[in-house]
C-alpha cells in the first residue's frame, strides 16, 4: 500500500506521474487503460491512445461494473428490479465511453481491446493486468465521483498501491 508521503505527492502533483514498482519490466507493448466513462479516465485513454501510437502498442479497455453483492441477497422483488435496472445503465453507459476510444482507435491504426466485467474495480484490475501480460497501466487520478477535496480516487490509490506493472496516473 502506498505510505503517507507517496500518498501526498501523488495527490498533490499537477502533472502526470509514472509510478515504476521495484520488479516492473520496462516494455510498453501491451497497455490497460481501466475506464468508468468519467471526464478524467476518458482523459487518460486518449493519452494512452497516444503512447500506443509512439510505441506500437495494443490497447485494452476495460471497465467494472461495480456490484454490490450483498443487493442481491434482498428479497423484495422491486428492490432487484431497479438494481438490476440501474446496473444494466451502468453497463450502457461503460460501454459507449469505450467506443468513443475505441474509434479513436481505429482512426490511429491501434488494435484495441474491450471489455466490461463485474466486480470490485481495482480487484478486477489488478487481475487483469496479470492475466494479460499488462506493462502499463493508464488511469485517471480520479473518476466518477470525483471528489476533489482528496485530488486521488480510491480506485487509483489501491491500484498504485498493490499494481506489480508500472502505472501512470494522469491528472485533470
Ligand atoms: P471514489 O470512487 O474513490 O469515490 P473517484 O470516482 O473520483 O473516487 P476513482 O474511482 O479512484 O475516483 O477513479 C480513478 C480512476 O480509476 C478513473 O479515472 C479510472 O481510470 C479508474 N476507475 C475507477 N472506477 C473504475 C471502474 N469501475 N472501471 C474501470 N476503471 C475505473
Ligand atoms: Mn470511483
């Protein structure tokens, strides 16, 4: 996890910061951009749009459908229904952020990788940047909610925190 100091630089910095983990390989074929269709993560896609481009790169999007597993446990019939409602417009509107990089993608010759999986989002991240071979991982230095009173997401701070690939983190 990151330490009080880290912590502080990593909020308090205006310009991107690249955080490399002792056992980091530095390779940049394969990158993860993990999107929730905020300004701030759209923001850090087409940056790493960019990067794909100088380094010849592949891109994967993914985004997490956070679900909340204890909802469904609930026995009333209308509860469950405007979950599973609201979940659905989640997954909606995860997906259309990505086409947006993903044609921009396309415009830039970049092959590009998508998909939208349900879970806890930094748990799915960290997994996924293992499972496909990840050597950089580009987000946002907050997302949704952003609440700027903290400058760092909690999503971020756990991915940088427990991320054994280097992972930059794009500030607005
Ligand atoms: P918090 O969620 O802690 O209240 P926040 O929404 O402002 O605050 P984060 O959720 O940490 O901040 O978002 C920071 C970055 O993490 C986003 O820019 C995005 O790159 C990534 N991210 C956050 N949530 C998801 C998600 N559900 N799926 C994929 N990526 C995500
Ligand atoms: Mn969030």
């Amino acid at each position: 996890m990151l330490g009080s100091t880290s912590y502080k630089l990593l909020a308090g910095s205006s310009v991107d910061v690249l955080i490399v983990p002792k056992t980091a390989s530095f390779k940049l074929e394969n990158l993860l951009v993990p999107t929730d269709g905020s300004g701030p993560a759209q923001k850090a896609g087409y940056k790493a749009i960019n990067l794909a481009k100088v380094f010849s790169a592949k891109l994967n999007l993914l985004s997490v459908v956070e679900v909340e597993p204890i909802a469904f446990e609930s026995e009333v019939p209308h509860l469950m229904e405007t979950l599973e409602k609201f979940i659905d417009s989640q997954r909606k509107a995860l997906a259309s952020a990505q086409e947006a990089l993903i044609k921009r993608c396309e415009l830039e010759g970049i092959s590009c990788f998508s998909s939208i999986e349900d879970g806890v989002p930094h748990e799915i991240i960290i997994d996924f940047s293992a499972k496909k071979s990840i050597d950089l991982i580009v987000m946002g230095s907050y997302g949704k909610s952003g609440i700027k009173k903290f400058l760092l997401g909690s999503v971020t701070e756990k991915v940088v925190g427990l991320s054994e690939v280097p992972v930059l983190v794009v500030k607005s």
